[in-house]
C-alpha cells in the first residue's frame, strides 16, 4: 500500500480485544477517509473508547490489523503512529506552563527550540491561547483548558484526530460553544479525526460519518441523517434521535408489493413499503419517531387515539406523552409546536406520518425503507 | 505501555534485589544462627548447631523473663494510653477555633523529635535526682523522687517519653476525623442524639479503619523501643526497663552471644507477628471500611 | 466570632463553653508538651549553677558558655565533626531512599507486574518486620562486605528500597493521579522512564518531600545502627557524641550538653517549621488514603 495514494486514514481490519478472557470488541472493521470527522457512538460501555486506545495505541488488539495513513501499526508506540488524543479530562501537565504542555511533544522529539517556539505560537494563535501561554492549566477555565488540550494535539500535526469525548466535562452551554469551534477547526485543518462520545447530539451534529457501537460490535455505520433516515435496526433506532422513536409492537396481517399491513390494539394500519417482505402473522415493531405523530385536527378520525398522561413544555417545543389505548408498554411521545393545545387527560386521536414510519422484523432489523426517505442518499455511508 | 511485564519488573528489580539481599537473607540466617552458639569475636565456621538449646535456654533465663514482662509492661501501658490520649487530643483540635494549626504543630513537634538522642538526654536530665521534675516538686514543698533509681518510677520515665510522643498518632487521627462527611452529625442531631452519642455512634465506628493503622503502628513501634530506655535508663535498675531490644543488642553486642541474640529476635519476632495477625484477623469484627477500597490494580 | 446573648436559653452559650473548654485542655497540654523543649533551650543558654536552681526556662544571665565549651566537646574533635559526619549520612541516604522508593513505587502503582500482589505483600511486610531480627546476619554480612566502621551499612540498602513504608507513601500518591495525564505523555512521545522522570516526579513532588523529609529525622534520629557499625570516634555522628558525652561529663555540664543537644535537633526543628504540612500529608497517606 505504501507509495500509492492512500484515500483511507485509518483502517481497521476485524479487530478484536478482550481484557481478562472478556470480549469487548468483537471483530470490528472500519475505513475512515482522508479529511473525514467520524464519530463512535454508543452507550457506556460499548467499547468505543476502547476502540479509541487501540488506534492510539494505549492498548493493543488482541487479534486483527490497524493501518493509518496506508502502515501498519497495530503494535507501533502511540507516538509513531501519527494520532494526537484530545482525553476527556483534558490530561494537561499540572507542572507545565501551557505554552510547555504544547510543546512537550515536541521537546521530547528533540526539535530545536526556535521551531517549538514558532510552532507554538501558531498554534495559540490559532486557538486564541496567546494571552494564555505562561499560565499554569490550574489557572484556566474548562473551555480554556480544552484548548489547549486540542492545542497540544494540533502542534503535532498528525494524520489523525484521536477525541475521547472531550465535552463531557464541560458544561451544557460551553459544550456547545466547543462543539462548534472543533467543527471549525476540523474544517480548517482539513484533518482526519475519530471522535468518541455517548451523546448523540454531538454525533449527529460534528460527524461526516457514525459508526453506532453496541457491544463490541458496529450497529450501523454512515451520514448522521442516513441514520435518522434509515436506521438498520431497532438499536439504532432507538439510540439516533431524541426523544427516542416510539416503538409499537404489532402483527403483520399482510404485506403487498407497496405497504405492509399490521394488526394493532387499535385496528389495521397499512404502512406503505415498497418491496418488503414480512410474514403474514409474524410480530413486528413499528417505530415511529416524536415529530411524526401529530394531533388529528377536529373532524379527522387519525389512526391511533390514546389519553394524554403528561405534559413537558420546553418553551419552542412541547412533548406530549400518551397512553395508547389497548397498547401494552410505555406511552408514546409527540413533539408538538410549543403553543400546541394540549392538555392533561385530554382524549386525543393521533395521525402518523406513515410514510415516515419504520418497520422492525422480529430480529430488530428494518423491514424495507421509508418512502419519504427511500431515494435520498446522504454522504458515503451504507447500511452493514 | 503498563501492560509491559518486563517493563514493570525493570523497576520493582531493586525492591526485589534489596528484599532478597537484607531481609529475606537475614531473616533466614537470623533463624539459623539462633539455633547456634555462634559469638561475635568468632569465626562463623567455628559455631556448633545447638539445636532449640537457645529456646530452652531462655526458661531458665531470669533475665530474658524478667525482660520480658518489662516489654509486656511497656507496650501495654504506652500503646492504649498513648492512642486514648492522641485521639482525645484529636477529637479536641478538630474544631474550627483560632490557632488551632499551632496546637496541632506543638503537639505533633514531639513525635517528630522525639526519637533522638537528644531528647533522651534531655528526659534523663528531666527525670534526674536536681532535674526539672524534682526541682518543680521541690519549690511545691514536695521532696524529690529519685526517678531513675527506682524500678517503677524509671519504667514510669521512659513511658512518659513514649507518651509525650502521642503527635503522630493524633495527626492520623485528625486526618480520619476531617474525613468524616459533616452531614452525618446533622442528621444525627436532628435524629436528637447527644454529643456523647454522636461520638460512639459515629465518630468512632468510621474511625476504625484509621484506629486499627494506629494500633498496628503503635504495637510495632512500642516492641521495638531501643532508644529512650537505652540512653535515659540504660535498662535499670534491677532491670526494670530492660526491654527485649536492649537484650538483643546487649547479648550480641556486649556479651557476644550471637545464637543466644538470635534466638531473642525471634522470639520478639514471634511476638509481634501474632499481635500483628490477631489485629488483622480481627479487623473484619471491629473496622468498619465505608467505602469498598480501591482494588490493588493499576494500569490496564 | 460567637457571642453571647443572656436573655436567650442556655443553648446560646454552648459555644462558648465548648470554645473555652477545648481552649483551656489544649494550652494545658501544650504546655507540658513544649516545656522539656523550651527548658532544654533555655538551659543550653544557662549556667550550670542555674539550671540546678530553677525550673523557669529563660535564663537569668544568658551566656554561651554552654555552646562554645560543649561545641569542643570532650574529645579530640569539634562538634563541627559529628556535624558533618551525620551529614554525610544522612544526605546520601535520603538521596537513594527518594530515588529507589520511587522507581519502585512506579512499578507497583502502575504496572501488570507478574506476582505483583506476592510482591506487595512483602514490601507491606518489611514494614512491621522488627529490625532486630535482622540485625545480627546484617551485621556479619556487612562485616563480610568489609564495610565496619564506614557508613556504607547506614545507607547502602536504603538504594534498594528497603523502606517499605515509603514506598508505600509514594504508591498512594501516584494511585490518585489520573492515568490519562501519563497516557497523554505516552502519546507525546515518552518512555515510561521519561513519563516517570518528566510528568510523575513533578506532580508528586510533595511526596517526594515528605519521604525526603521523613528520612532526614529519621535518620538524625538513628542511633543503633551508627552505634553497631561505627568504632571510630572521628566517624560518629552527633547522635553517638552526645551518648558518648553524657557518659563522660554528666555531673557536671549539663548546659554544654543541653546546648549540644539543642544544636543536634535544630535542622530537624527548623525543617519541621519549615514543612509541617509535608509531615501531616506524608503521614496521613498511609494511613487515611490506605
């Protein structure tokens, strides 16, 4: 490979890493592109963050290949790979100046001093740390630290951007600032990064690209809308997308070449579906996210009704949550328009955006697509 | 990086060189030597093994029993008195009051000093026939004790000096005291319990696990006493505070029986291990951990 | 800070009472603890006929005869000797205490060490095995080693981390470190000598103090073990001079000694003034973090 022109920055082939005879990853295998901001996703534990350590090289897989930039390096030193880690607490030199926690990398290279100094003031200037260089990190805010915990890793110009959540010490409203200025920065460097975090917001805003963790194993990999679009199965599903899609379970009655049809509590509801395949009588889950269950309008029979159990106003925005009538399981939530008339108790018949509507087998795999969604193709992702 | 075993033993290498060579090496031949009559001024090659002879020979020893009973004496008087008073001590410094860091330095000045030999110089003059103490009785009208000279009295000297040197344990202890959360003694006093019972409910309860590091250390130290009675009283008179320390060094140093002074290590040895063993098998009855600690694991 | 209002209940003063209490117990014991000190001092600054004849410690007419004839001491050599003589045992003991404890405490708190909870146990053990046990063979071996009368078996173990306390001390601190700090080193390029050395020695230099300082009293403080090896009087350390002094002149100079003595303990006053949170924090490491 080497020699040729490399498209992919990292490739993972089938890694695998079990610590004390416990698997946590189990067989993952992963292209990132040149210039692409790929995030891990999942919930704890999942093994995103160890999958983060194996490309750093803090741990070693137990079986499979890491390549970066076209070599392998499934057992190079973390510093010969050609990775910066941005760590979640930051990890700066307590004893150090932040204009010494930049360079040190570069001191322990052995470059000559007037190129650290050059470098380094780039980099602050670049981070807005100038003012900031003589001070110590006990000295600096949250958000100053993280800059220079990004600053230290941009200094080294490396192939690739490691983050192991680097917002989840910050709080709610700095979050969002940094969010966008690593967005910013990633742009600007045209760098490769892999970016880890448990929150899903930060996913699906900062990524060309997800890769759903679950177990050890990827769930779905692809453009964070794809995802919305088109989850694979009910993990992702449930994971992409806040509040989370309801999920109604039901009985297929039939399923035709253009819509499957589904015994509910409440009566036959046909889902339009192009060319997907169900057996008659076969248990099924129908997700249906927030945003597409409306409240009928007078007069319009709808095709759920249920109860109005509670009522969450967040100002632009208001989640109602229902009790559908016969359905077993927790109530349904609707995102509603902040000014939407709706009240406790309230009987309320319910419309969906059937062709917004997701299907899940029995095995939690999607059951054809979306018609709304099935020809819009977002960025290279695919469903694995 | 962590996970490197060879790494890893690189830097314990050392400890483990240092382990083998001065204590696990002389620990052994301790043992050996004690089941011999080597003497000092002789080449070892010429001491005959004697079998447990050292052993039973100490039934007979007056001395070894009477010092014995002097180091019984010792450790049971200084170590219960000493950890009363520091925690005391302890439970009264941890108030918020104004000057509270100087008491604490005055107290805890003694345990760092408190070793030398200065300050046992200082203690024989204290306790000497014109020293400080009978000077002090004397301008109340109190005639002197000859402290030094007589067998209580001395012994009450040289455990005066262990005491005085209460500040270490007092420090641990105040460490453990500001570690308990302030909220429980809110609750406790809106639950009404009294001070007095705050303090057996719950101070002392989430103490044990700081009492029982005192108690080890305290029973440790106590049995190993060389110093103070060495230079204050030289283990007189009539042996009064002769602890088994000074015997080991005498009969080694001065007398030149090396078995003899072997066999006496390790019988203090023994000595020592069943307190140490009986306080830890019994830590499970008394010391109450309230968190689970910090499994023994570090890196990945 | 508190005060006191009469026309509420006797609740009110409880404070009071309690500040007044505590106060009252703790100058008390205060003062029977320093005094010796103090008189000590004080009599160092007496004449002989003076500390005989009174239990205050500041003296009538100071004088430094005490110092300037008990610093020529009995014997050939000044006291300046034994100064340095502890000195030169001293510094280079706690030198290697400092840097064998922490490149073993390293390898403990850090590294999958094969038989590490074997190895641990035993440094835990060398801290309550009684010394004496092991003095003699020491001894003979040292004797073997042809190291009597030179300090070589005052500090020469000390480089292999014989101190298991402190090793101890050091583990706990470096276990409280995040271990990404050290991981963000690796990925800047370290050797695990160069994360020790360059990142975890700087962050815990307060344990590195405080074994450093422990080692100093301790040492000052050591007295057997001078007392075993060394023969030669030109070798001892102040700590055998003031023995030996006492034996030969206690009847009559007590102020030289007394000055002699406050000379011996005044590096660790001073260092304990100087320090004293190093010595609380070393000490409580152990016990409360443990």
């Amino acid at each position: 490979m080497r020699g040729n022109v490399v498209t992919n920055s990292v490739k993972l082939t089938d890694v695998k890493k079990s610590f004390n005879g416990h698997d946590v990853i189990k067989g993952v295998s992963l292209d990132v592109q040149k210039g692409e901001m790929v995030v891990f996703v999942g919930p704890s534990g999942c093994g995103k963050s160890t999958l983060l350590r194996l490309i750093a090289g803090l741990d070693t897989p137990t079986s499979g290949q890491i390549e970066i930039a076209g070599n392998d390096v499934t057992y190079a030193h973390p510093s010969k790979r050609g990775v910066a880690m941005v760590f979640q607490s930051y990890a700066l030199y307590p004893h150090m100046t932040v204009a010494d926690n930049i360079a040190f990398a570069l001191k322990i290279q052995g470059l000559p001093k007037a190129e650290i100094d050059a470098k380094v003031r780039d980099v602050a200037e670049v981070l807005q740390l100038t003012h900031l260089l003589k001070r110590r990190p006990k000295a600096l805010s949250g958000g100053q630290r993280q800059r220079v915990a990004i600053g230290r890793a941009i200094v080294r110009e490396p192939d690739v951007f490691l983050f192991d959540e680097p917002l989840s010490n910050l709080d709610a409203s700095l979050r969002g600032q940094m969010r966008v200025e690593i967005a910013r920065l990633h742009t600007k460097l045209n760098a490769t990064s892999v970016y880890v975090t448990h929150d899903q917001v930060e996913a699906m805003t900062l990524a060309d690209k997800i890769v759903v963790l679950n177990a050890g194993r990827i769930e779905q990999i692809g453009a964070p809308m794809e995802l919305y679009r088109k989850p694979a199965n009910l993990f992702v599903a449930g994971f992409i997308g806040s509040p989370r899609m309801n999920i109604l379970g039901a009985k297929v009655r039939s399923s035709s070449g253009e819509a499957v049809t589904l015994d509910t509590p409440q009566g036959v509801l046909a889902i339009p579906r192009t060319g997907a395949q169900a057996a008659t009588g076969a248990s099924i889950s129908l997700g249906i996210r927030p945003e597409n269950l409306h409240v009928a309008a007078a007069g319009e029979e709808g095709h759920l009704s249920g109860y109005v159990i509670l009522i969450e106003r967040l100002g632009g925005e208001t989640f109602a949550y229902v009790t559908l009538k016969g359905f077993d399981g927790e109530p349904v939530i609707l995102k509603l328009d902040g000014e939407a008339q709706v009240h406790n108790h309230q009987e309320v018949r319910l419309t969906v955006d059937l062709n917004r509507a997701h299907l899940f087998d029995e095995a939690g795999l999607a059951v054809g697509v979306s018609p709304d969604f099935a020809d819009k193709t977002d960025g290279s992702g695919h469903v694995q | 990086m962590y996970n490197n075993k060879l790494i890893g033993s690189l830097y314990v290498t050392p400890f483990v060189i240092g382990f083998l060579l001065f204590t696990a090496f002389p620990f052994v031949a301790s043992f050996i030597l004690s089941l011999t009559d080597a003497r000092l001024q002789d080449q070892l090659g010429a001491a005959q093994f004697t079998g447990v002879a050292n052993y039973t020979g100490m039934v007979a020893d007056s001395t070894f029993q009477k010092s014995l009973g002097v180091t019984f004496a010792y450790v049971f008087i200084t170590v219960p008195l000493k950890l009363a008073f520091a925690l005391f001590i302890a439970v009264v410094l941890n108030f918020k009051l104004r000057g509270i860091g100087l008491f604490r330095t005055a107290f805890y000045l003694p345990s760092i000093l408190g070793g030398s030999v200065a300050i046992a110089v200082v203690w024989r003059f204290v306790f000497a026939g014109d020293g400080l103490i009978n000077q002090g009785l004397g301008s109340l009208g109190i005639g002197g004790v000859n402290w030094l000279g007589e067998p209580t009295t001395a012994m009450f000297s040289i455990v005066l000096l262990r005491l005085w040197q209460f500040g270490s344990a007092m420090v641990v202890f105040l460490a453990g005291l500001k570690a308990i959360p302030e909220d429980l003694y809110e609750a406790a006093d809106l639950d009404g319990a009294s001070r007095m019972k705050q303090f057996w409910m719950i101070t002392l309860p989430l103490l044990t696990p700081v009492l029982f590091f005192n108690f080890i250390m305290q029973i440790v130290q106590a049995f190993q006493e060389f110093n103070g009675p060495y230079i204050i009283t030289a283990g007189g008179p009539l042996k009064s505070s002769y602890l088994l320390p000074l015997m080991i060094y005498e009969e080694a140093f001065k007398y030149f029986n090396l078995g003899y002074s072997s066999a006496l290590s390790w019988v203090l040895f023994i000595i020592i291990a069943i307190f140490t063993a009986v306080a830890f098998w019994s830590q499970k009855h008394w010391v109450f951990y309230a968190q689970d600690r910090g499994d023994d694991k570090g890196g990945h | 800070m508190v005060t006191a209002t009469i026309d509420t209940g006797w609740r009110k003063h409880l404070p009071v009472l309690n500040a007044f209490l505590r106060y009252g117990i703790l100058i008390l014991v205060g003062f029977v603890m320093i005094y010796p000190l103090l008189w000590m001092i004080g009599g160092a600054f007496k004449n002989n006929a003076e500390i005989f004849s009174s239990i205050g410690f500041i003296p009538k007419a100071p004088t430094t005869d005490g110092f300037v004839n008990g610093w020529k001491t009995s014997t050939e050599y000044s006291f300046a000797t034994y100064l340095l003589n502890t000195m030169k045992i001293v510094i280079p003991k706690v030198i290697v205490t400092v840097i064998s404890s922490v490149v073993v405490a390293y390898g403990f708190a850090r590294f999958a060490i094969p038989g590490r909870k074997w190895l641990f146990a035993l440094l835990m053990a060398t801290v309550l095995l009684p010394k004496s046990v092991l003095l003699i063979p020491q001894y003979l071996m040292f004797r073997e080693f042809g190291w009597l009368d030179t300090y070589l078996p005052l500090y020469a173990p000390q480089a292999f981390a014989t101190e298991g306390f402190f090793v101890f001390m050091i583990i706990q601190f470096m276990r409280t470190l995040p271990l990404d700090m050290e991981e963000a080193a690796v990925m800047d390029g370290c050797n695990s000598f160069q994360v020790l050395t360059l990142i975890v020695c700087p962050v815990i230099l307060p344990a590195i103090i405080s074994v450093a300082l422990f080692q100093f009293m301790w040492s000052m403080n050591d007295f057997l073990q001078p007392l075993i090896y060394l023969s030669s009087v030109e070798k001892y350390p102040v700590a055998l001079a003031l023995k030996m002094s006492i034996d030969v002149t206690e009847a009559t100079s007590w102020n030289e000694i007394l000055a002699m003595s406050t000379i011996a303990i005044a590096p660790s006053l001073i260092l304990f003034f100087a320090a004293q949170k190093y010595f609380v924090e070393g000490l409580t490491s152990g016990a409360v973090k443990g």
